[in-house]
C-alpha cells in the first residue's frame, strides 16, 4: 500500500486552523514565542514526528528543537540507559526530519526519555523549553493490555512524562492505526489543543502533575466525530482489539464514552491526563 504525502496533505488545514485561530487571541499571545521541543518514540525519522515538526514550523510563534532517538524505541516507558543499557548508548549527532528540517534536530542513541534529558540538559542551557510535544505515535495508547496501562509502557508518553518530572508541561500525541495512518487529524488536534492551551502554558499555568495524551482515530470509513476529554480506562469491558489496534469504528452512534478506549474506538479524539507517577528522580 502506497502512503500518500501527509506533509503535503497538512499544509491546508494548517494555515487554515492557525489564521482562523490567530483572529481570537489577544495581541500579546499572538507576538509571543513559545519554545517547543519534539521528540518521539518511532526514531527521529519517522512519519509522525516529521508532520507534526513540518506543521509547527508553519506558525512563526513557534521555536523549535527536536531531539529523538536515532532509532525505533517503542514500548520502553521512561526507561533511560542508566536502568536499561540496552536503550544505547546515550551519544548524541545532528540529524534531520523525513522532509529534511535539520537547523535543530538531534538523534540520540538511547531510549525516548533518553532523549528528553540530552535536550534539557545540552540544548536548553539558558532557559528549559516551554512545552513537550512527543509524537506523533505510531499506533493508538489507550486503555491496558494484560493488566497494564499502554501509557505506562508507551515510549511516547514516557517521554512526556519525563518532562513533566522535570516540570515542564508535555503532550504525548498518537494515532491510530487504519487503512491509512491519517497523521493529518492528528496534527490538527494537537494544533488546536496547543492553540487552546498557549496562553495557559506561556504563563506557567498547566500542570505538571500530569500529561496530556491525546490519541486520534484513524477513520476508514466516516470521519471524526469530535474531541471529548475522558480518563483513562482500567478495564475494557466490550474487548476491544487494544494491540495491535483493531479499527476505529467513526460511523458510530454510541454517545457514552466514559474513558479512552471507549471514546478512541467510536470515533472520538480522546483527550486524557496521565499522572508523570511516582518514578521522578528526587520527586
């Protein structure tokens, strides 16, 4: 199967949501810069990552960093190479994004958390970024599988949750896996939480006793339903397919979705804190 070009497919609903948006925000919102770094558990050159860079670079108010593994890390948590060696070696090399964005962009020989400390500890020297965004995923992180949380093995949420340990708010962004993998629903709903949000992060005022995951459909048929805020789910009742991820069923009519499973598979953008736990070093 042929992917078509995402960062081609984004570039309309990109400036269509970021002009639509600017008209609503205050003067000094609209003028001030916030530093985000991106980062990611599929590797630095992934497709996912790469819309959500291509995207972001897009609105001038942004300034970005990314800093990645070199390599594929999923499923390792926040697991760094002090309790893993086998996330690598720690070395870090310039790199670049699939579209070739490389002015800021890192790959690092280590595991997604891995990644996050070599920024904040070697790319951030005068100030830390603003914001985290990590993703976007390759494949949803709802719900649990054999007891566990997805979010609590999910590299892309591990990343998150190690800037939140380092007090810096963080998104963890995944999409669900379809037919096609519609990685441009997927930037238009981080877009759209970054625009609700900015002014909140800007001014200190997002918590970092939790992240924020977002996991987008992938609809084969019919098209997203909406965005709801939901908790994450600690069972799964109707079995759904949790991984690998069965289809996201957007033609659907169900309108109770208590938690992220049940929002995710009926078509809904789930929106959903995860506590940063109790793993933070000197927390």
């Amino acid at each position: 199967m042929t992917r078509p070009n995402h960062v081609a497919l984004l570039l309309g609903t990109v400036l269509t949501l970021t002009l639509g948006l600017h008209g609503c925000e205050s003067s000094s919102s609209e003028e001030e810069t916030l530093r985000i770094l991106v980062t990611n558990d599929d590797g630095v050159g992934a497709e996912g990552i790469d819309a959500l860079v291509e995207a972001l670079r897009a609105d001038p108010r942004n300034e970005i960093v990314v800093c990645a593994p070199a390599e594929q890390r999923s499923g390792r948590g926040d697991t760094t190479i002090e309790t893993d060696p086998s996330c690598g070696t720690g070395a870090a090399e310039p790199s670049s994004t699939a579209s070739g964005y490389d002015e800021a962009t890192w790959a690092v020989d280590g595991c997604p958390a891995d990644a996050v400390i070599y920024a904040l500890d070697n790319l951030y020297l005068d100030a830390p970024p603003d914001l985290v965004l990590s993703g976007i995923n390759e494949g949803q992180n709802v719900g649990l599988i054999g007891g566990v949380l997805l979010s609590q093995v999910s590299g892309t949420v591990g990343a998150a949750k190690t800037a939140a340990c380092a007090d810096i708010p963080a998104v963890a962004s995944s999409q669900g896996e379809g037919e096609i993998i519609n990685y441009p629903s997927g930037v238009e709903a981080v877009l759209q939480w970054l625009e609700e949000n900015r002014a909140a992060v800007l001014a200190g005022q997002v918590s970092v006793e939790n992240v924020t995951s977002i996991n987008i459909p992938s609809c084969d048929e019919g098209e997203i339903r909406g965005t709801v805020e939901v908790p994450l789910a600690t069972e799964n009742p109707n079995d759904y397919p949790l991984f690998p991820a069965g289809p996201q069923d957007c033609t659907s009519t169900v309108q109770d979705v208590p938690n992220d499973i049940e929002a995710f598979y009926n078509g809904y953008i789930a929106v959903t804190p995860v506590p940063r736990n109790t793993t933070c070093p000197d927390k």
